[in-house]
C-alpha cells in the first residue's frame, strides 16, 4: 500500500530530521560556568594536563616570548591594542608554565622566604593558573617591567582594572580577597574566562571562587544614581528600607543623592556586628550562605575581628 502523504511527511522526520536534532552541538549559554577551568588551592590540575594548542600572541613581551592557548591569545592582542590607542603600552611577562617548570619556581620562592610566604605568591605546582595556558602576568615601564602590587596604581593597572573584562580577562587575585583566593595581591595576574563570565565577576567585585559556588543572580546588586533618583524610591524599587540603604552607604548623609553615587544595594537582609559574632554563625541562620560568600560580597579581610556596629550585605 502506498504510504499517505502525511505519513511520508513522519517518515522522512524520523529518518533524517530527528538524527539531525539529535546531533547537534548542544552549545552552552553565554553564561554556562561548565568549562570553566579551575585551578586554586583546593582544586590541582593533573600533573600531566598540558592544553591542546599553545601560541605566542602578538604582543609585545618584557622578557622572553610566553605562550596562551589561541583564545586566550586573540583576546590579550585585542586588549593590548585598546590599551595602546588609549596611549597605555602594556607588556607580557609569564604565560603558559608546564607543572614541572612551576615546581621549580614554588621551591625557589620557598629558597627565598619560606614556604608560609612562599605559598601567598607562588602556586605549588598543579595549582598554578599559569598552567592552563588561560593566564598571562602583565606589567610595564612604571614599575621597571617588574610584578609588583604598585603595578595596581599606575595607570597601566587602573586601565586594566576598568578595562580587562570587555576583554574576558579578571584580576584573578583582587586586593583584600586572600581569604578566599589564597593568594595576596597580584595586579597583573590576568586570567581569560570570556568576557560574560569575566564582566560579571569584575563588576560585581568577587573572586572565581565565589562566582563558580554561587548564583549570581543572587547577589546584591549596585545602583548608580542618575537624575530623578530619590532614596525612598530606590527602597521602593528594591523592595528594602531607606535605613537599610543608609546602613549599607555610610557616605549617604543626607536623602540628597549626586548622580554617578554607586549605592550598594542590600541581598535579602542587612545584619549589624554585635560583640561576639562571627561570620560562620551569622551564615548559618541564613539558607545557601557561607562564610566564605560573606566575606567575598563584603570585602571583609579580617573575618576574626569583625568591627561591632558595622553592616554586612547578607546575599
Ligand atoms: N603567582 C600565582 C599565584 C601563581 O604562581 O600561579
Ligand atoms: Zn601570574
């Protein structure tokens, strides 16, 4: 019997259409945090991971040329031009460091201070960013092409700060976050992450660490005052309190607000220091929130004195 013109229709989606759709890529969304690498103090990569490709990007180097992955490398070009016509010249200085090239240098720094000191400033191998071949150190003539904290000051580093994420790089070890990243300070340790994933961290001022274990879209956000803005409609808007909105920006005296003030805006509580409080028992009365989330959202440096009379952003 021949087969119904409707049916041949089924048929031939079955046979060709629905392989098809089968096999498409299934693409992940601009802000997937799957394939994300991570390596961090708590997460090692295996001693003989090594990236498929390596390239030398097309920048200029302050010593010998370094290698990134190709992505990675487009985009450090891309940033490296956008600081040049804005009349900044950036250098590279370390990229891709295999496990075995990194053990040497943790055991040189551990030489030179000690391996407490030695493990705020240089990974132990595996745990070393540079060993993803997604990280590259940056520096530049106004602190003598060396990795210095000043680095953050120069204009170099302030560009870089406000910049480096269009590009899909992140100060991966941010002023006042060791407590979290386990590293002090580095300005110029830039890693690529793309730049959905690398906007959201910059602005937002958390580390990785944060961004991988929580929900963004459940942090607090910021709001910048523009004309009409007025505290109690803020409250309003943002379903909180012109008090809590004044607890959380002490530089808000008056209900009079400039434009351009970024406000900080509460989670879903704000929670005043009383003696004695620590953060952990203060995370524990509210659901999905740790320590460690507290201190990154706050930038709270020293968790162990927690100054009473002050407030804390609850997300
Ligand atoms: N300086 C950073 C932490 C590293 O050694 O990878
Ligand atoms: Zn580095």
């Amino acid at each position: 019997m021949p087969i119904m013109p409707t049916k041949r229709i089924v048929y031939l989606l079955a046979a060709f259409i629905f392989p098809l759709l089968l096999s498409w890529p299934v693409t992940s969304s601009a802000h997937d945090k799957n394939d994300i690498m991570l390596a961090n103090k708590q997460h090692a990569l295996s001693e003989d991971y090594v990236p498929n490709e390596l390239v030398t990007p097309d920048v200029a180097f302050s010593g010998e040329e370094e290698q990134l992955q190709p992505k990675a490398a487009t985009a450090l070009e891309s940033m490296f031009k956008a600081a040049e016509n804005d009349g900044v010249q950036l250098y590279a200085a370390s990229g891709y460091r295999s496990y075995e090239y990194q053990k040497n240098l943790f055991q040189f720094w551990v030489s030179q201070y000690g391996e407490e000191q030695a493990s705020r400033v240089s990974a132990k191998p595996g745990e070393s960013e540079h060993q993803t071949g997604l990280t590259m150190d940056v520096t530049n003539k106004d602190v003598n092409f060396k990795l210095k904290q000043s680095f953050g000051d120069t204009e170099a580093g302030q560009w870089i700060e406000k910049h480096a994420a269009k590009y899909g790089f992140i100060i991966r070890y941010p002023d006042g976050k060791e407590p979290i990243t386990g590293y002090a300070y580095e300005p110029w340790h830039l890693r690529f992450i793309g730049k959905d994933h690398a906007q959201a961290i910059m602005k937002n001022d958390i580390t990785l660490e944060t961004y991988l274990s929580y929900d963004i879209s459940k942090l607090p956000g910021e709001h910048k005052v523009s004309a009409g803005d007025t505290l109690y409609r803020l409250a309003e808007n943002n379903s909180t309190t012109v008090e809590n909105l004044l607890a959380l920006n002490h530089d808000i005296k008056t209900h009079a607000l400039s434009i351009g003030t970024r406000l900080q805006l509460p989670g879903q509580d704000i929670y005043k220091i009383k003696a004695g409080d620590t953060l952990s028992a203060i995370a524990e009365n509210y659901p999905g929130v740790s320590a460690k989330l507290l201190m990154d959202v706050n930038s709270i440096t020293a968790p162990e004195s927690l100054p009473v009379g002050s407030v804390i952003n609850i997300p």
